[in-house]
C-alpha cells in the first residue's frame, strides 16, 4: 500500500516540488518547537539540515522542470493528440493500406521505441505507434494503470482518431499483456497479433514468488522519486558504449525519447501497470484457445536469458536447485504457451544469439514478421 501511494504521489512532474515543500514544512515545525537547553540546539541543528536539504531538493526539482521545458519546446509532439475522456493520448500514424500494425512497446515504454520498425512497416502496410498515459507525449491519465484500463483506452484512441481495423496488434515484452487483453476484449477488431518475448500470466506469478517483483530492469520506487528530481537527464551521457551500441536502431529517437524517460511518471505509471497486474494475474488470457482463431505469432529467442541452474542461482542464491530447475521449466512453458491462446498460433524463433531485447538485435527478422502476417492477412489465409 505505502508503495503504491508513494509511486502515484511522485508520478507528476511536479512531485519533486511539493515534495521539497513537505520537507521545509516540517523543517519550520522543528524549529518552532519550545524546547530548553540542550535539546533546543538539537532540535535547531535539525532544522537547519532539513532546511538545507529542502532547499536542494528544490533546486533539483526546478531543475528538472527546466530540462523538461526545454525538451518540450525542442520536441514537440510528431504526431497527434487523442481526447479519450478527458485526457489526452498521443500517437503517430504513417502508410497506406491494411491491416494497420500498432506497436506496444515493453517496459511500458513510449511508442518511440518501436520507432525503427514503424518506419519500416510504413512502406508496406498502415502503422501506428502511441503512447499509454503517463508516458511520452500523453497525458498522465487516471491511475491505477492496468491491462484492462488500456486496453479500453487503445480501443477508444484508435476508434477516436478514426484508424479503421482489422489491426495487427505487435508487442513486446510488457507490452504484450496489452496486446492479448485487447484481441480478448475487441475480436472483431484484431486480425492478428505479432508477440515477441512477451509477459504471460505465469511470468508474473512465479516471478513476484521468486522475490523478483522489483527486479525489473529499470523500475523500482526509488528510480520514480529519482526522476522527480532529474537524475535520468544525463542518462545518454552515462550510458555504456556497449549499451547504446544494442539500441543502434533508436539513435535517431534517443534524444527525443529521453525527455519521456526522465519523467517521474512514466516509471510510476509501469510501476502501477505491473502492480496491478501482480494483483490479478488471472486478467491476462490464459488457457488453450482463448483467443478463437486470431493467428499468433509467438517470436521468442532461442535460450532462455537465465540458463542453466547457475546462471538462475547466481541471481537468486536462496532458492535451491530443484526450485531453480522449476522455473525454468515453468519459464519456457509460459513463453510457449502464447502460441496456444489460439488455434491459429506459431512458435517462430529468432537467429541464434538473439535475446529479450531481439527487436533491436534483430530487426531484419523482426520486421519479416509482420510484413509476413500482413501478406497471410491480405491473402485471407490469417
């Protein structure tokens, strides 16, 4: 409960601000404290420290809030902004013809990380990528985040913008319980689903079990109170060589994409996202056939990121070799079981090497993907 109060109180931009505002409130309340002797220059020391540190902590919010003022003004929206209810969503819409692929990225990131594929579908078929709220260019929007509530709002973005279906729905990692809770909820309206590497409900059940509920790359309540007073602003700067050398294919969008990163919002929002969905994992699709006839892919590296047993137990030293063998036995299941959501589902697998992160080490054969389930759908074979 205190984290997600704390993850929502810090999900603004602002936060940092209020936040500086609590601390010098209580630094004045010290102060003001009559107290005799010795326990009054205590108590005056105290509230100096406190003073001081509100008056840093005030520094970095402001500066944060410049940073992202002059991002806002250098990076204006590419695309268009959606009223789905009284908040705003962003997307960007290239290319002629159909079905019309909208990307999701994973992390609950911005859409511009499926920047490089977009550009590329745009040649040959209708693509969209967007923004979920509270991330990239898209109003906060109403919390808690979840897969249901975004699917809702996908739905009425694409519906509101006038983007017409069938749509080929690719997602990524996160991204794909999204991606299956919208061909669930809106049939009629998916002719396809593109998957790679995505979350399943089993991911998150064992997960949170093996003590990894706060292990996901990037996201921990600190990081969102970071970011509220600007610590990812020189994230590109700090970024090893070898790091920014995978994201090759995103070099012409990392500068425009770090202003979305660097608000404390978009990894309140993904903390929001996964708490939800650890609370009701059973809202995800689950079991064989569930999504009818929608043709699957479910692209998935060849190895599994934490094999053998050592690799697991290095990261997880308490647990014990036979649990370790479990999971990834349950691990490599739940990776195949999203090919059986439908009676039209494939496992493809990626070249060897490829890991998670495949639709940046592989974007030819990402890409091959859908423009092959985009021919298949044209042709009435889907």
């Amino acid at each position: 409960m205190l984290e997600a109060f704390l993850s929502r109180a810090f999900g603004h931009n602002w936060s940092g601000l209020v936040a500086a505002g609590l601390v010098a409130v209580v630094a004045a309340i010290v102060w003001s404290v009559p107290v005799p002797g010795t326990a009054a220059v205590f108590l005056s020391g105290t509230a100096l420290v406190l003073a001081l540190a509100a008056a840093a902590l005030a520094a970095l919010a402001l500066r944060h809030l410049y940073l992202l003022a002059a991002w806002r003004r250098r990076f204006p929206p590419p695309g268009r902004l959606v009223d789905v209810g009284g908040y705003r969503m962003h997307l960007v819409a290239a290319g002629e013809g159909g079905p019309t692929v909208v990307w999701i990225p994973g992390s609950h990131g911005q859409g511009l990380a499926f920047h490089h594929l977009h550009v590329r579908a745009a040649k040959f078929t209708r693509s969209i990528i967007f923004d979920r709220p509270g991330t990239g260019w898209s109003d906060t929007g109403p919390w808690p985040r979840g897969v249901h509530r975004e699917a809702h709002e996908l739905e009425a973005m694409l519906r509101l913008a006038g983007e017409k279906p069938p749509f080929l729905i690719a997602a990524h990692s996160f991204g794909g319980p999204a991606a299956m809770v919208f061909a669930h909820l809106f049939p009629e309206r998916v002719a396809g689903l593109v998957l790679y590497d995505v979350t399943t409900p089993d991911h998150v059940v064992f997960g949170k079990y093996l003590g990894r509920k706060r292990k996901v790359t990037g996201l921990s309540l600190f990081m969102v109170v970071k970011n509220a007073f600007g610590a990812h602003w020189n994230r590109l700067k700090r970024m090893p060589a070898a790091e920014r050398a995978g994201y090759k294919n995103l070099e012409p969008v990392l500068e425009a994409m770090l202003g979305g990163e660097s608000q404390p919002r978009t990894q309140a929002a993904f903390f929001s996202a996964l708490e939800s969905m650890e609370k009701q994992p059973l809202e995800l699709p689950r079991g064989a056939g569930v999504l009818g006839d929608i043709p699957i892919y479910d692209v998935l590296p060849r190895k599994i990121p934490f094999e053998p047993v050592e690799v697991l137990k290095s990261l997880l030293p308490e647990i014990s070799d036979y649990v370790a063998r479990s999971f990834l036995r349950m691990y490599r299941d739940a990776q195949l079981s999203t090919a059986r959501l439908s009676s039209k589902g494939e496992v493809r697998l990626a070249p060897e090497g490829a890991t998670h992160a495949l639709i940046y080490e592989e974007p030819d054969f990402s890409i091959a993907q859908v423009e092959e389930m985009v021919t298949k759908i044209r042709a009435g074979e889907g």
